[in-house]
C-alpha cells in the first residue's frame, strides 16, 4: 500500500499540472478510471479532443476570469503578475473559487482538477485549497517541446517559436509554484507506455491509493489510451541535443525527463532558477516584438482564411458560369428543337391545307356532276312537260323545287312526292317510272353529298384546329425562345462579370501575398537583428562580470599590501618620522 502522511480525515486533491496538448487530458481520464472523482461539469470532447478534455467548465471559467483581472490570459506566455495575489482582486475571487469547488466535488475525498491554466496561477490555488481544507497534490506531466509546439500551430495556426514559448511558462511556473507540496513528474510517453508503473509511482510519491485498481480496470485504461491520442512525435534525443532550439527549452527538457527517469534532484533546481529569470528578464524586451509577430501571423492567417474564401467564391462564380453556359447550351439546343418542331408543324399544317383543298375540289367536281345529273333530269321533265301541258305548272313547279334542294334538302322529297301525285292522273307510267329514278338519284345523291360534306367539314374543322393548335404553339415557343434568349444573354453578361470580379480578386490576393510576405520579410529581419542584440548583451555582461571579478581581485590585492605595509616592521620604525615630517609641513614660516 502506499504510504500516507495525512490524517484519516485528510481531503487530498491532485493537481494535474502541465501545458496544453502535453496529455493531461489523458492522465486525468486514467485517473478518473482508477477511480479519483472528476468534476461534476465536464468539458465536453470535440474533434480536437475526441475522448474528452476532463476538465470543469466553472474551474475553466473561473481561471479565465483571475487572469483576466490580471490583464492577461490563458494564451499569455509571459510571467503572471506576482502582485495580483496580494490585491483585493485576490480577496474578490476566493469566495467565488471556494464555491466553485464545492459545486464540482463536494465532499469528495479525492479530487481530481486539470486546467493548465493552473500552472500559472499555483500561488492562488495553494491559497484556495488551503482556505478550503484541502491538501494539494501535484502531478506534473510533460511532452516534448516540439511535440506540443507542432500540435498548436496545427491546431491554433501559432507560430511554431510562441508554442515553444507557452510551454516553457507553464513548466517553468508549475514547477516552482509546486516546490514544497507532495509532487511527481512523468511524461506522456511513459504514461503512454507504460501507465500501471507509471500510475504505481504516482501513488507511492502523492501519498495515494486508487480505489479501482484491478485487472477489468486495467482492460478499461488499455482500450482508453489508444495511439490515437496522439498525432505528432519527436525523438526526445533529437530535442535535447538541436543546437537550434534554445537552450533554455532544452536544458528545461532535458531536467524533466531525468527527473520522470530517476526523481528530482535538488541541485537541478537552481538551474531551473536561472533559466526562469532570464526567461522573466527577457520577456519586456521581446514582449512588443513577440506581439507584433502575433499580430502580423494573424493577419497572416486572416489574409490566407480570406484567399481561401475568396478561392471558394472563385470556384462557385466559375461552377455558376459554367452552369449558366449550360444552360445557355441547352436553351440553344432547345431552341433549334422548338425551332424544328415549328417548321415541322408548318409543313404539316400546309400539307393538311392542301390535302383539305384537294378534297374541296373533288367535292366541288362532284358536286358539279351532281347539278348536271339535276340538269339533266331537269330537261327531261320538261320533255314530259311539253308533252302534257296541264302538268306544265307542276313541271316548272319541281324544277324549282329541285333548283332549292341544293339549300333545302329535308323540303325536296316532299316537292318530289307532290309532282308525283300531281303528274300520276294523267300518265301513271310515266311518273311512277320518273318519281322512281328521280327519288332513287336524290336518295344516292343526298347520303353522298351529306357524307362528303360531313367529311369536309371535320376536315376543315380538324385543319382548323391544327392551325389555331400551331398557331398556339408557335405563339408559346415564340415566347419561349425570348425567354430563353433573355437567360442566355443574362447568363453570358453574369459570366463575363463573374469572370472581372475573379480577375479583381486574383489581383487583390496577389498583391495582399506580396504585401504578408514583405512584412514576413521584415519581421524575420527585426527578429534577428533582436536575437543578435541578446547575443551582443549577454557577452557583455559577461565581460562586465569578469571585468568586474579581476577589479575585485586587484582591490582584494591592493587592499592585502596595504595592510601588509601598516603591519610590517618598517613601518612600525619609521612612524615618529612620518609624524615629524607632518608636523614639519604644518609649520607656515618652515623654509622653504
């Protein structure tokens, strides 16, 4: 079991200490799975974060709020103020923390909280637990430096030197706010390969028993730290021997993971001093500059965010063009299809007109014959007539009758009829044999006429509904065509202004990349010519230190003979001398 120095009724809360994208989340899932309480109000995973951050949102908010009231935040890499925790801002915010804390654990006898805005404000959270009757313990984890780095400028799109710049603050500030409490330090690759010694070392060193330590927990954690959490990987070796980073990163690094190897050692600590105030000293310096690198590399950011918008609205004023000239395409080809349909239904409509004329003239001719047949039937009744000239009148009188058949033809049987009875007194044979034929000629006749006339009519009606059907037609796909050629002209004016307005944006892109790239220029220049600064200051002061050491040294040797010379004989012997001469001197009528 491991050993603990806190009463029975001790609460202890680990402090997951460490910097962003360095596996906290990760270690403070494993925690949560062995069994610590996590915060009742749970970060919620996103895509950056797939399996969770186990982070509390008032823990989050409460810390933004603090270095807020600082005047700084949690993407500041610079110290935070050391003042504010004796300001009134302090007194104001520890209620609100206690309060917090309450709403997250409760009564919890082993909490766990990660934030890695902790490691900046550790002198605040001591005060805290302590008000809060809670003992600290703190679980320091660390990633490599250029790891971490590379994740932010994937994730943030920082510049690759600010994420170097942000881990050093949080490992530098986690581990002196820490000194004095129960703590451990590993790193996310052996949590990563092998988190049961790893997770046994934490509990010998924080005093601490996982509740659920067994075998079906251990399933639980394998299936949880899965190689997908993480997405870029550097060789440790590689890091701590780049002569291109800077050293304070690497001898930083290289301390931490010897003491996640072997434990801390004392003597390392002083080191980790020095390197926290240079990085402090120097911050003021390259404060501004770093700001302005910032500042230019979101702008940067922004300008590339607005060419890839504006290369979207390229593509979609060029899918557009491209849509419009196809359907200009398609209303020409339909166009020529109705234009084709039209001519069809002209040829149509004038063959139909001529196969009706053809008909009507035949009609006609019939009809012709018809009215020679009626002649001739006409001659012959006067023929019979003539020769019985009582029935002359009724002759003349069915002459007429038959001149208005051709108007009247239900009246015409009946005349017919009359004439018969009429002609019958006086030549029975004769009109019978006439009535017969006469009757049987404008029976055959009126069904050919009304057949042919019928006929003629539906063809003359039907020709007339072709042509007010083409006519319609012809009207529509008039219109159409208009139509369609007011869209193709629209289409063709909007591609044309599509293809200006791409044209503006190009050139406005390119001159934005020329302009981000002279100030990239510039900036890169300023940065060197600062680096170059540092260098000459830092060789100067050390000339100064040793200038100022062999100064001492000449002042300790001056100083020596001057002693040796009031302590040696000679000068013992020769003080009553000295003593007259000086008296000699005083006197003001000794010669001169």
């Amino acid at each position: 079991m491991p050993r603990s120095d806190s009463p029975p009724d001790q609460r202890t809360a680990i402090l997951c200490l460490g910097m962003h994208r360095s596996g906290t989340s990760a270690t403070s899932g494993v925690m949560g799975l062995l069994g610590c309480d996590l915060p009742r109000t749970l970060m919620p995973a996103n895509p950056d974060n797939r399996k969770g951050y186990y982070e509390s949102i008032p823990i989050c908010q409460l810390n933004d709020a603090v270095l807020a009231s600082a005047g700084s935040s949690w993407d500041d890499w610079q110290a935070f103020n050391p003042g504010w925790i004796g300001s009134h801002r302090a007194e104001e915010f520890l209620p609100r923390g206690l309060s917090v804390l309450d709403e997250e654990f409760g009564d919890s006898g082993l909490p766990v909280m990660k934030d890695p805005r902790i490691c900046r404000l550790m002198p605040f959270w001591r005060r805290l637990l302590d008000d809060a009757g809670i003992e600290p313990a703190c679980l320091l984890i660390h990633r490599n430096p250029v790891e971490v780095a590379a994740s932010l400028e994937h994730r943030e799109g920082w510049p690759f030197a600010y994420g170097l710049l942000l881990w050093l603050r949080h490992v530098l500030d986690a581990e002196n706010g820490s000194r004095g409490l129960k703590r451990h330090v590993i790193s996310y690759d052996r949590l990563l390969g092998n988190w049961g010694a790893t997770m046994l070392a934490v509990q010998e060193a924080l005093g601490v028993s996982f509740p659920r330590w067994s075998e079906t927990v251990a399933t639980e954690v394998d299936e949880f730290l899965s190689t997908d959490l993480r997405n870029h990987r550097t060789d440790p070796h590689r890091v701590i021997g780049d002569p291109f980073l800077s050293s304070w990163v690497r001898d930083t690094y290289a301390i931490l993971e010897r003491w996640a190897d072997e434990g801390e050692a004392p003597g390392d600590r002083e080191t980790l001093d020095g390197i926290r105030a240079d990085f402090n000293a120097a911050a003021p310096m390259f404060g501004g500059l770093i700001r302005t690198a910032r500042k230019a590399s979101g702008e940067a950011a922004r300008l590339t965010a607005e060419g890839a918008r504006q290369a979207e609205t390229l593509a979609e004023l060029e899918r557009r063009a491209e849509e419009g000239e196809a359907r200009g395409a398609a209303a020409e080809k339909e166009t020529a299809g109705l234009r084709e349909t039209v001519a069809t239904l002209r040829q149509r409509h004038a063959e139909e007109a001529e196969a009706a004329t053809r008909a009507a003239e035949t009609l006609r001719h019939e009809k012709a014959q018809i009215e020679s047949a009626l002649i001739q039937r006409q001659h012959e009744t006067e023929d019979v007539g003539r020769q019985n000239a009582e029935n002359a009148a009724r002759v003349a009188d069915l002459e007429v009758s038959l001149a208005a058949l051709t108007a009247e033809r239900d009246r015409l049987a009946a005349e017919v009829g009359q004439v018969a009875r009429d002609a019958r007194l006086d030549r029975a044979r004769t009109e019978e044999r006439m009535r017969r034929e006469l009757a049987e000629t404008l029976a055959r006749t009126r069904v050919g006429m009304d057949a042919r006339i019928a006929a003629l009519e539906a063809d003359v009606t039907r020709a007339g509904e072709a042509t007010r059907e083409v006519a319609k037609r012809e009207t529509t796909n008039k219109a159409r065509i208009a139509a369609l050629e007011a869209d193709l002209s629209a289409a063709r004016q909007k591609a044309q202004a599509d293809a200006a307005g791409r044209r503006e944006l190009e050139d406005r892109l390119g001159r934005a990349r020329a302009e981000h790239e002279t100030r990239a220029e510039q900036l890169e220049r300023d940065l060197a010519t600062a680096r170059q600064e540092t260098l000459d200051n830092a060789a100067q002061r050390r000339r100064a230190a040793r200038a100022e050491e062999d100064q001492r040294r000449r002042n300790a040797a001056l100083h020596a003979r001057y002693r040796a010379i009031l302590e040696s004989r000679s000068w013992r012997v020769t003080a009553p001398l000295r003593r007259l001469a000086t008296w000699f001197r005083s006197q003001p009528d000794r010669p001169k």
